[in-house]
C-alpha cells in the first residue's frame, strides 16, 4: 500500500467490513491510533458522497447490540448481562452521503 495511513484505511474500508484490530494489522498502527484516524474519515466522507457505516457491537452473552454508541472503541462491559466477551464493531464505507450512520445495520 502505498499513500497515508488515512488514504489508505480509507481504501481498506472500500472493500469491506473490518473490526479496528484488523485495520490495526494492515496499516502496522496500534488499534487506538485507529480509532482517532476513524473520527477523522468519518467527518471528511461527506465530501465525497460517501458515508461511514459501522456496525454495532454485540454482546456475545446475551446478544445486547451496542446501537447507538458514539465512540469508536469497543465496550468493555454489556449493560445487560455484564459479560465482558463482546464482539468488536465493524466499519466500512459505502457511497451516498447520509448523514447519521452510527448504529445503523449495512
């Protein structure tokens, strides 16, 4: 790959869903810078016509979905159940500029 990490987690995100860790991985970042680089795309797709989808967290005990949260990072505790093994949130670009895509299935 060959750009800046955000060129690239950008085309990364093209062409599928992905949890942060995996990003993590293909861009050789820790998993935190990922998720600031994630804050940044999602406010300039816009101007692309395209949007930021992420698909929510789930609690792999009770099934809880995490719709509706706005920080990036995975949560640490389901309020349901309190399980702690949950399911990392997915991200990916899409086209069509919509503006509230936090929570929302693809």
């Amino acid at each position: 790959m060959s750009g800046t990490i955000r060129q690239n987690l950008v085309e990364l995100l093209r062409s599928g869903p992905r949890t942060a860790r995996d990003l993590s991985r293909l861009l050789h970042v820790p998993e935190r810078e990922v998720h600031l680089h994630l804050q940044h795309v999602e406010r300039s797709l816009p101007h692309t016509g395209e949007r930021l989808v992420v698909e929510p967290a789930v609690c792999l005990g009770c099934g809880y979905s995490f719709r509706g949260r706005t920080k990036f990072t995975r949560p640490s505790r389901c309020p349901r159940c309190s399980a702690t093994h949950i399911a990392s949130p997915r991200y990916s670009i899409v086209s069509g500029a919509r503006s509230k895509t936090r929570g929302s299935q693809a």
